[in-house]
C-alpha cells in the first residue's frame, strides 16, 4: 500500500508488535465492507477495499491497528415474487424494474448488523482498544454512528467515523456509489483493480447501478489522491485530540 511502511494490519501483528501499536495508540480502526455492485468498472468489495486503504495510511499516520474488513452490512430491502431486492438492486435502476445485480451477497437486518457490531466491540474492548474508528458502507457507518452512545455506555469506547456535513463536495470518503468519488478513491488505493474500460463509451448512456457523478469523465487517481491527504489531515486532528484527552485522564488517574 502506497505511504504505508509500518505493520498496521491486526492479522499480520504478533502479541508483542500488537501490545507495542497497542501502547502507542489504542485505536482499532474497523473498515466496513460488503460484497456488492460497484458498476461494471469497480470490484465487488469497494466498500471494505476504500476503507481499509485509508484506514492503513491513518494509522500509519496516527498509530493504531486496522481490522479485517466486515462484508455483512444493513441496507433497504424489498420482497416480491421473485425474491429479495436490496440495495442498488432496485435504488439504482433508473425506472427499471428491480434487478438481481452480479456479485452482490451482503445483507443482514439492522437489528443483526447492530448485532455484530455489539459483538466486535465487545471483543475490541477486552483486547484493550479505547477508540474505535469505523467508516465504508452507508449504512453501516449509519448504524455504528447512530449507536455511539450504546458503544460508550456498554464498553467504554469513544468512536469515530470519516463521515462529512459537507459531503456534496465530493471531497469526503465514499460519498457516492461507484460514481466519481469511489472511482476516485479506488484509482488512488488500487489502479489495479479499475476497469473505466467496462462503461459504455457513450455517455448518453448512463452506468447500471452508478451513482454520484459521472467516473467515465470525472474521475481519476490524482483526485482520489487529493480526497485522501485532505481527510488524513482531518482525521488525524480528531484523533490525536482523542489521544490526548484519554492522556490527560490517565494522568488524573494516577
């Protein structure tokens, strides 16, 4: 990974590398993928590949350990007679009716999802984490943001997402779906995972299941380089602010 020279992944750790980061800075950063349609040019796992991209190069930047991704995440859902729908399955078919789209196996329920996050964090917290930052899928980022409080109150962890207020800019991470901003992204992480070549040349026609703006003619590496450095400046001030406020208490506590 490009600006990466340090051991940042949980797996690839050994007990002593793991305690040593885990002194440093007590973040666990927990990228939230899914196996889903990103356009015909983008992987099925987008999701998970943008977040832990990022999250390798904070950490490296910040200190900390980055999570395995997770694939299961909520998202909206119809049932007909011809099954389940969900996600960009029917959200992203323009007046078409709702599709089955290639690759996609990813949804669970919000109760469920909330379900497994309780259980990560559960886990996160006994292994001595203090902050946890989490960021991919919408809805994901949804529910982990909108049970900050349950994550405080049953484990002692303060949590963080990537998210913007000024997302329409098109400068925060993963703000539309396989448009402009995720192409973006993923031609900065992995170039080598970008097939533009896929998409109709025709720009009449617009790409199955995109949203956001247009990544045939919008898109590119030095953007999606651009959108990265401006939010490691960002998250990197959150969270050394945090690090230093669970300083400061530990200092009270001595």
């Amino acid at each position: 990974m490009a600006g990466v020279t340090q051991k940042v992944l949980y797996e690839e750790l050994t007990p002593r590398e793991f305690q040593a980061r885990l002194a440093q800075a007590p973040i666990a950063y927990l990228p939230l993928g899914t196996l889903e349609w990103h356009g015909e040019h983008l992987p099925l796992g987008s999701d998970g590949i943008q977040a832990r991209g990022f999250f390798e190069q904070l950490a490296a930047r910040v200190g900390g350990i980055v999570l395995p991704m997770l694939f299961l995440g909520p998202d909206t859902i119809i049932t007909n007679e011809e099954g389940d729908f969900y996600g960009m399955d029917f959200e992203g078919m323009d007046g078409l009716d709702p599709m089955q789209l290639t690759g996609s196996a990813y949804w669970v329920s919000d109760s469920d999802f909330e379900l497994i996050l309780r259980l990560v964090l559960k886990q996160l917290s006994r292994a001595g984490f203090r902050i946890v930052t989490a960021h991919g899928h919408g809805p994901s980022t949804e529910s982990f943001i909108r049970n900050r409080s349950v994550w405080l109150n049953e484990f002692g962890l303060e949590t963080y997402s990537c998210s913007r207020k000024d997302e329409t800019d098109g400068l925060g991470i993963q703000t539309d779906h396989a448009g402009a901003n995720e192409t973006s992204l993923v031609m900065a992480l992995r170039p080598d995972l970008v097939h533009v070549e896929n998409l109709s040349a025709d720009l009449t026609r617009w790409p199955l299941a995109v949203e956001g703006e247009d990544p045939r003619i919008r898109a590119s590496a030095e953007t999606g380089g651009r959108v990265i450095a401006l939010n490691l400046k960002r998250m990197s001030k959150i969270l050394n602010r945090a690090l230093a406020q669970l300083d400061s208490q530990r200092q009270r506590n001595i």
